[in-house]
C-alpha cells in the first residue's frame, strides 16, 4: 500500500500564489508518474499537471505558464507552484502516484480563490 498525503490549500485573493505538496509513504519501490488532478463542484476531475520519473512534465492547457510542477525522486514527494490564481483555479487538488501498475490517491486540499 501507499499512502499520499497532501498539504497546501488554502483561500487566496485572485493573482495570488500557492504551492501544494504531497509526500507518499508505504510500499514504494518506483514512482513512475506522479500528478495533480482538481475537481471542482459539479465538474468532472481533471489532470492538472504530472511529472514523470524521468522529469518529464505535462500540463493542462490552462494552467500551462501560471504552474510548475517538480518532484524529489529520493524523498518521493512532489509539489505543485501555483502563480497567477484566478477564481476557476477553485477547486478540491488531488496527488495521485503510479506505482507500478496501481494509482494511488490523496485525500484532497481545497483550494479556494476569491476575493
């Protein structure tokens, strides 16, 4: 089993930032791919962004300039900068971790930005 756990949400004012981070625990051998997905109330989840183990990087469209994503390989965490926020940036942000073949999910922090 492995075990995500997040930290980071918070409410911040429009063009804020906030940086999310997420530390997996447990059985872990390899972390191929680990991410960030969002879902917001009434919406289906989506795939913010995701670093693969070998540091490649994908992004959703609309956070591509405004998020960066990075990774510790050794310590198997992997946070997520977010800049420029704007009020559809709200939502509940989920880590998510391959491991071998299996994905894991966090909890999930609430990210609310609003003025």
């Amino acid at each position: 089993q492995v075990q995500l756990v997040e930290s980071g949400g918070d409410l911040v004012q429009p063009g804020g930032s906030l940086r999310l981070s997420c530390a997996a625990s447990g059985s872990i051998f390899a972390i191929y791919v680990m991410g960030w997905y969002r879902q917001a109330p009434g919406k289906q989840r989506e795939l913010v962004a995701n670093i693969i183990s070998d540091g490649r990087t994908n992004y959703l469209d609309s956070v591509k300039g405004r998020f960066t994503i990075s990774r510790d390989n050794a310590k198997n965490t992997v946070s997520l900068q977010m800049n420029s926020l704007k009020p559809e940036d709200t939502a509940v942000y989920f880590c998510h971790a391959v491991v071998g073949s299996v994905g894991y999910w966090g909890q999930g922090t609430q990210v609310t930005v609003s003025s």
